[in-house]
C-alpha cells in the first residue's frame, strides 16, 4: 500500500495544472477540514465552506482553490504517507472522503460485460460455481446483440421483445438496454472512506469484488462540477440470490471508497475528458494473486450528462449535491479458489484504482464489522463545526 500513497502515484500526471480539493482529518481539532492541493502543500479553506457541500455551490470554487489566502497544513507527501489506516499518527492529518453531505448514489448496469454478469449473477442464484457455464451460454445467445444498442431505443425495445420471446429477459436487460436508468442509493452521507483507509466486505459474503468507477460530483442546481474515483464495493452472491438483497450488497460498513481528491471541472479539465478515461484496476493479494484490468468509459451505455438528468432534476432534488459513480465494465472472472471458481477478495488485498488524470485510490480490504466503525455523522460534523466557530449565523 506505502507506494501507492505518495505523491507521484496519488495525484494526476498534470497535477501542476489540476485544481484539486478533498478532506482531511485534523487531530488538532478533532474534526475534519476542507484542503486544496498547491504544489506539494496542503492548505486549509475550510473558511471557505465549511463542507465540500456548500463550497462546490460557490461560482468562485476554482479560483479559491487555486489562489485564495489559506493557512498552509503541511507537506502533502507526509499526509498521504500518514493517510494508511494503520499509521496514522496525530499531529499530522490523514486524507479522508472528500465529500461530506453529499447524497452518495451509483448507477448500475452501465456497460454491456457488467450486464451481463449482473444476468449470470442472476441465473446462477449467487452461486460462483454455476457462473463459468452460464456466462457461456448467457454470452453466446445475448452477448453481441447489445454491444451496438441505446437503452431507450426503438432498436432496443425490438431486441426486448426477441428476448421475452426466447425466455431470456431479465430485470438487468431492463435497466442495462430500457429507458429508465439503474440509479441507487450506495451509501449513507459522511459514510465513505478515504484513499489509504480499510473498504469492508459483509462477512458472511463468499463472492464479491471491487468496481473501479469515475464518481461524478454534483451540486444542488444539477451542475457536474467536478470527478474523482470510487471503489463500488459489491457483493456478488447477495444481489444474485435477489435484486431486493441490493442494499446489503451494497451499503455496508467501509463498503464505499472515494478519492483521493475531487478534481474540479475547468479548462484543463471537463467533461469529455471524463467520457474518455480508462480506470485501472490493481489487486494484490496477501497470497501473491496478481489481477490487473482496464476499463474504459468510452464504452459506456449511457453518457455522463444522461445519468445526471436521471438522477436529478425537477423529479428529484438534492439541496447538499450528490454524488453518483457510473458504473463499471469490470466484473471480474479469473479463478482465485480453484477451477471454475471465479474471482473472490480475500481479507488483506490491496485495490488500487487509477487513471491519469484523476490519480489513484487506494484501500486495504476487511469484512465489515472488523473495519474501523463509522461514528462521525452528520451531527458530529455540527457540533465539530460549530465549536470551532465556523458556521455563519446567515
């Protein structure tokens, strides 16, 4: 884990021209702060906030970022350094989460491979065993046909009504290829973890993964305003078992990572350049098992600004922003246990999740109730604010 938390590895190849913010903890306070990223320094414009929810509604966000007067906290290569859930040491900060209030949702079924395992998860019962025969057979009658599909199309409603003829439809083809987005609640605000802090794993799940994903940052009035990466901790065998298992497939304790740093949209940075990012995704396990894969967001099924209007709109507000993850491609299938048995985490693997202009995010798996508890919530965040005077009376 110590080589992915450094500054070359954590931040973007251009970070000299990236705006990028996130939070920190400060044991100094016993709270959190709001950080922008100058040069190889941290600096405190929390003052500008106080949470990543009001900052991200100002219009000036970049130019504060950038430039406005701000304590310097310290080094930032000795914060990421310190940001290992195993050596924190106080005084100095450690990276958390870089939202706060944020609603956190994910859409789900956004590529065409993820669908298709989401139908083999679904034919299996939850079952890895059964998945290899199946995604055979599930790749060999459906698989080419959606590749060239928009959900929403008159062409997908006829290869529908080919499928409901042939007994193959599934509740997956109808959010991966139907007009109405998968989008669902990931986690609870103030819950997600941090680049360098333990993701959990329900333990009583024998099949699970993690799901590398661009997270879009949203603001109240619906603006993309900025990007960063998440670990969409899955488990496999509960949402195969039923789709109504999703939310404890889901949302668990340290199941939701996201960081290390939002990156703000400028003009060095927008929105195309999230269509066209590849995410690698690293895993290395305690017992030497190696897995590296790519997924791309130029294959996804719908565009960024499509999920969005989904999930916000005069349909549905949220006044502290959300955030959403976009969904994966990767789903993956190398045996790990044996023959035929699929991939599985096992407790100790470290994912990393990267791509060039976002940087990396990296985490150490457990099982949920051996992860470190989540006891700072809304109301924490509050009264920490308020005693440090730093919520307006306006």
């Amino acid at each position: 884990m110590d080589r992915h938390l450094t500054l070359q590895a954590s931040l973007p190849v251009d970070r000299e021209r990236a705006v990028l913010v996130g939070r920190v903890w400060l044991p100094s306070e016993d709270g959190p702060a709001l950080v922008a990223v100058r040069g190889d320094e941290l600096v405190d414009i929390t003052r500008f906030g106080p949470t990543m929810s009001l900052f991200l509604e100002r219009p000036d966000r970049v130019a504060i970022a950038r430039a406005a007067p701000a304590p310097v906290l310290g080094p930032l290569a000795a914060v990421l350094a310190n940001s290992r859930f195993d050596r924190r040491r106080p005084p100095t900060p450690w990276l958390l989460a870089p939202i706060d209030l944020q609603a956190v949702k994910a859409a789900g079924v956004t590529f065409v491979k993820s669908l298709l395992e989401r139908v083999i998860e679904e034919q299996a019962r939850g079952d890895a065993a059964r998945a290899q025969a199946l995604r055979a057979k599930v790749e060999a009658a459906i698989g080419g046909s959606l590749r060239a599909i928009r959900p929403g199309s008159k062409a997908a409603a006829k290869v529908k009504e080919t499928l409901l003829a042939e007994g193959l439809w599934s509740q997956y083809l109808e959010v991966g290829i139907g007009p109405d987005a998968e989008i669902f609640t990931k986690a609870q605000p103030m819950s997600a973890v941090g680049s360098g802090a333990e993701v959990g794993i329900h333990p009583a799940s024998s099949w699970n993964n993690p799901e590398p994903e661009v997270v879009l940052v949203v603001n109240s009035r619906g603006e993309i305003v900025a990007a960063t990466l998440g670990n969409d901790v899955n488990l496999r065998d509960f949402e195969g078992r039923s789709a109504l298992l999703l939310g404890k497939a889901k949302d668990n304790n340290a199941s939701c990572a996201i960081g290390p740093f939002l990156r703000l949209l400028d003009e060095t940075f927008d929105l195309d350049a999230v269509r066209t990012a590849d995410l690698l995704l690293e895993v290395e396990g305690p017992d030497g098992f190696q897995l590296r894969d790519v997924s791309s967001m130029r294959e996804i099924s719908r565009d960024p600004l499509e999920l969005v209007a989904q999930l916000i709109g005069p349909h549905h507000q949220y006044p502290d922003g959300a955030v959403l993850f976009c969904g994966t491609m990767f789903a993956p299938v190398q045996d790990r246990r044996g023959p035929g048995s699929g991939f599985t985490h096992e407790i100790g693997d470290i994912v990393a999740i990267s791509t060039p202009r976002l940087g990396r995010l990296v985490n150490r798996v457990t099982t949920s109730d051996r992860a470190e508890p989540w006891t700072f919530g809304t109301g924490a965040l509050l009264r920490n604010l308020a005693r440090r005077g730093l919520l307006a009376s306006d």
